[in-house]
C-alpha cells in the first residue's frame, strides 16, 4: 500500500522568508511525486513533479521540491514567500509500476499562512 | 481555452434526492476521476473512467453512480443512499501515459450541501 504523509496542519511565515512544506511517501517501488495547490472554494493545481532524474525539481511560481530517497522525503521549498501563496498544499504519491492516475495518493493538506 | 468545466459550482439537496454533477472536459484526456474533498481528510477517489463506456469503482464508491458516453463527459450522481453527502466534489481528468498519468488537471468544485 502507499501512503502520504504532511505532519503540518499549517505553516506560517513572513513574506519575504524561506518557506518549507513538509512530505513523506511510503511505496513499495519507486515514487512518483507530486505536489498541487489549492486556492479556497476553487480545484487543486499542478505545482511539479519528481519522476526521475535530478532530486531538486523546479515548478510553478518560484517553487522547487527536493526528492529524498532515504528520507522517503518530498518538501516544497520556496526561497522568499509572497502573502498570495497562501493556500492549502497537497503531496501525491503513486508507484511508479502502477499505470494510472487511478492509484495517485494524496496527503491530508498543509496550510500555509504568508503575513506581512 | 482547454480545460474542465463542472457545474453547479454550488448545491443543495433534501435529504432523499438524487442530485447530478456535470464534467466536461475538452483536453482530450482519455481519463477522468471524480474526488470527495472533506475538511483535514484530503481528497478521496470516487470513480475513475479511462476509457468510454468503462469505469471503476475507487475507494468510496458507496452511494454514487458515474456513467461516461462520451470522452468529454462524466458525470456524477450522489443517490440518497450516500449517507452523508455534504463535501466539495472534485473532477479531474489526466493524460493515460505513465509518467504523465499523475498530473491532474481539476475543475473548479462542486459544493453540495444536505438540507
């Protein structure tokens, strides 16, 4: 079984700081893994992937996530918050021996909260 | 523009009706999915379809019913046997290729609330 795991609830920080969100996987082959954002009362979007390749990956409005194999990690980072990334974050996983979406996992969400 | 439009974006339900959530979708993705988002619970998968005519049961298929006759379309019925309907209903759909599988493209959301 797969399974995501966001231990934070919510995240705050001040615009202009370094921002973590936080992600663990578990999968019995090699992950695929995904992070969306969603904006209140709207649907999720795609933020990036991990498939293969170079474990830092860049996405979508200046965010970037950093695979972890031993760690069985996949934190969204961004360098210098903005109060309009405030939104709920969502961590996927799927095997990468499953062949569709069908089998995509999602964490519970994190919030992030950007002040002034 | 390409994309997925679902409606009604907002709607109520006695308790004991059937209520149906449109999706139509003109990315030409031959999958789509329907999800139940509910506070602190993440998104849960309803039904998926990858093909016309064809679709499968997802985790909490218990109270709904899909039916998909045309690639663009998938629509969602809640029946009253779902036993608490009241969530943000979420359809996606997504290209069928294994690395491009997991990259979801989502609808706007459907809210339904039981009177």
């Amino acid at each position: 079984a797969q399974s995501v795991a966001q231990p934070e609830d919510q995240v705050n920080v001040a615009e202009g700081n370094p921002l973590t969100v936080k992600c663990t996987y578990s999968v019995s082959g090699n992950p695929y893994l995904f992070w969306y954002v969603q904006y209140p009362n709207r649907g999720l979007q795609f933020l990036l992937k991990y498939i293969t390749g170079d474990n830092l990956v860049k996405g979508s409005y200046g965010f970037e996530a950093e695979f972890n194999k031993s760690q069985t990690s996949f934190h969204l980072k961004k360098p210098s918050a903005l109060v309009s990334d405030s939104a709920l974050y969502f961590c996927a996983v799927r095997d990468s021996n499953t062949g569709t979406a069908s089998k995509l996992t999602f964490g519970t969400g994190t919030r992030l909260q950007v002040t002034l | 523009d390409g994309g997925i439009t679902q409606s009604p974006k907002y709607l109520f339900r006695k308790e004991g009706q059937n209520v149906t959530l449109s999706c139509e979708q003109n990315l030409n993705h031959d999958a789509m999915y329907w999800y139940r988002q509910d506070p602190g619970q993440g998104l849960r998968l309803i039904y998926y379809s990858q093909i016309v005519n064809d679709f499968q049961k997802g985790d909490i298929a218990e109270g709904y019913s899909v039916s998909r006759e045309k690639k663009e379309s998938f629509p969602l019925t809640v029946t009253s046997a779902q036993k608490n309907p009241t969530a943000f209903y979420l359809c996606a759909s997504s290209r069928l290729d294994r690395v491009q599988a997991g990259e979801l493209f989502f609808g706007e959301g459907s809210r339904l609330t039981v009177l």
